[in-house]
C-alpha cells in the first residue's frame, strides 16, 4: 500500500487556531470532510463515540499527537487529514482511561477498508518514532510546507 498515494491529499491539511475543545475541534475537522466529500453524515458522531472509547492521544518524544479515526462504513474516501493544533487539544492518552495530554498535531483517519488500518498505523508509528522529522514538522508553519515533509516522508520510505 503507497500511503502517499493513497491517503494524503494537499487541500487535507489545516493550521486549527480554536480553544482546547475536543468537541469543537471534531466538529470543525468533521465538517471539512464532509463537504469535501470523504466521509458521510454520521462520521462525527462515530468519531466522537469511538475517541471516547478508545482515546488516540500518543506522546513522542518531540511533541504530542493525536490519530482520531472510525470505522470504514462512515468513509467515503480514505484520507489522512492532517491538522498543526496551534492551541493544543486534550486527547485521552492511548490505552488508558483517565490519562489525558494536550495534543499539538492530529493525523485524522480515514480508511476504507479494515486491512487497511494497521498498515496505516504502523507507518505512522514509525513516523512518529523519526524524531528529526517531527522536530522539522513541529516548526512548520506553511500547510504547504507541512504536506511536502509528510509526503516526501512517506514516498522515501516507499521506495
């Protein structure tokens, strides 16, 4: 699977500048991918429920991020969406129930097809790990400039 090929897309990557409001954050990413036609009507309530469930937050050692993501039956396209949190967002730490952190950086989720899932994770684990990378993406200001670090990430480690 060519994760740059497949999931990542130029007018998918946003600079969110709102209050730490995880709720208010969901909606706004919801909304985008809805009318961008990637996902259906009931993708934010799926994702609200599924966050809740099974928090995304995770910590690197260079910056918090969060992978917030549902089933596929609410995917019309998959996608990374990928969001710099200007103010950090608060995102149950993965794998527990009451560990919060603030997260500075989403990679939103949507995948298609199940199988799809733990490829497009394990890739971005080892994104997350390239702690020379992260640091290049926690600077970055330009969504332009934001998109060619994670494309160019992935497309090198395709080859």
């Amino acid at each position: 699977m060519l994760v740059a090929d497949k999931f990542l897309r130029a007018e998918l990557v946003d600079i969110y500048e709102e209050e730490d409001d995880q709720a208010v954050f969901f909606s706004h990413l919801s909304a985008k991918l809805l009318e961008l036609g990637y996902v259906d009507e009931e993708y934010l309530h799926a994702l609200l429920k599924r966050e809740a469930e099974y928090p995304t937050g995770l910590k690197t050692a260079t910056l918090n991020v969060a992978i917030p993501h549902t089933d596929p039956q609410y995917i019309k396209q998959p996608f990374i969406y990928i969001i710099k949190l200007k103010t950090p967002v608060t995102f149950g730490e993965m794998g527990t129930d009451n560990v919060f952190l603030k997260a500075e950086y989403a990679f939103c989720l949507g995948f298609d097809k199940g199988e799809d899932q733990l490829v497009l994770l394990q890739n971005l684990m080892a994104m997350f790990m390239d702690q020379l990378f992260m640091e290049r993406l926690e600077i970055e200001t330009d969504k332009k400039k934001m998109f060619d670090l994670v494309i160019n990430y992935f497309n090198k480690e395709e080859e």
